[in-house]
C-alpha cells in the first residue's frame, strides 16, 4: 500500500536525478547495453537450466506424470524467474553503478622532424643537437651464389 508507493516514488525521483546528472542520451545508452548484457547472460543460464531439466525430465514418467506437460509447467515457471532475475539485476546496477565521464583528451603536437641522437665517445647524450645527415638505407642482402661445383656456398663445406 502506502509503503510501497513511497518506496517506488522516491525511486522515481532517484532515478530521474541520475539521469539529469549524466543526461537523457548516455541513460538511454547505459540502458541499453546493460539491459542486452543482463539478458544474455541469463538467458544463456536458462538454455543451460533447460538442458539440465530436460536430461532429469524422464524420471517423472515414472511418478506417472506426463514428461512434457511437466517439462513445459517447469520450464515456464524458470522462464519467469530468469524474467524477474533480469528486472531485478538490471535496475541494481542502474542503481548502482558509477559513471566517470573521461575528459577530452588533450592531442599532443607531433613534432615535424624527427631527430636522432647517440652516445658520444665521452658516453653523453646530446638531445638538442639536431641531425642534419641524413643515413642511406643499408644495402639489400645479396642471396648467395653457388660455386662452381654446384654444391651450394663454400662457407659449408668441410
């Protein structure tokens, strides 16, 4: 009665107050991915409770009680409590969970030129001297030759 309807309305008004701290758009969003993470996973747990009652179902015949009309009452009655079991997770976490926005990040200038340095023969490291050599690329590795006995390179043999 009364009780009830307090408890729903300042629920009501938590959750709107949630929802215009964060915004309408992002609730929405927050909605629905947690509604489509909560109900897949508990719908995979009921294929997995139906598979378990289907494989213990036939013991019921034995009671003299109809298998399916027992499989299909047992299967309804988890189908509803896998229903409130997603009612019930969802809104907790709706509840419950803390949103941090991430602040745009700030991008960071690359610089133009890109600069090398070394080790001097003293060991230090001048970072400030730019380079203005430029370094040919390494010649490409030759594959070697066989010789002239047709058996590969002499670096093998024996």
């Amino acid at each position: 009665g009364w009780l009830a309807s307090e408890v729903l309305s300042d629920a009501k008004l938590s959750y709107q107050k949630r929802t215009d701290e964060i915004g309408e758009a992002l609730m929405r969003e927050l909605e629905r991915r947690v509604m489509l993470s909560v109900v897949d996973r508990k719908w995979r747990d009921h294929l997995y409770e139906m598979d378990y009652l289907k494989e213990g179902i036939g013991l019921r015949a034995m009671a003299q009680r109809d298998p399916l009309i027992e499989y299909q009452r047992e299967g309804y009655a988890m189908f509803l409590e896998m229903m409130a079991g997603v009612r019930e997770e969802a809104v907790q976490f709706l509840f419950n969970v803390e949103i941090k926005q991430n602040l745009p990040e700030v991008q960071q200038e690359q610089p133009a030129q890109l600069t090398y340095s070394a080790p001097t023969e003293q060991g230090k490291v001048d970072v400030h001297k730019e380079s203005t050599k430029k370094v040919a690329p390494p010649a490409p590795v030759q594959p070697t030759k066989p010789d002239q006995g047709g058996q590969g390179s002499s670096f093998f043999k024996n």
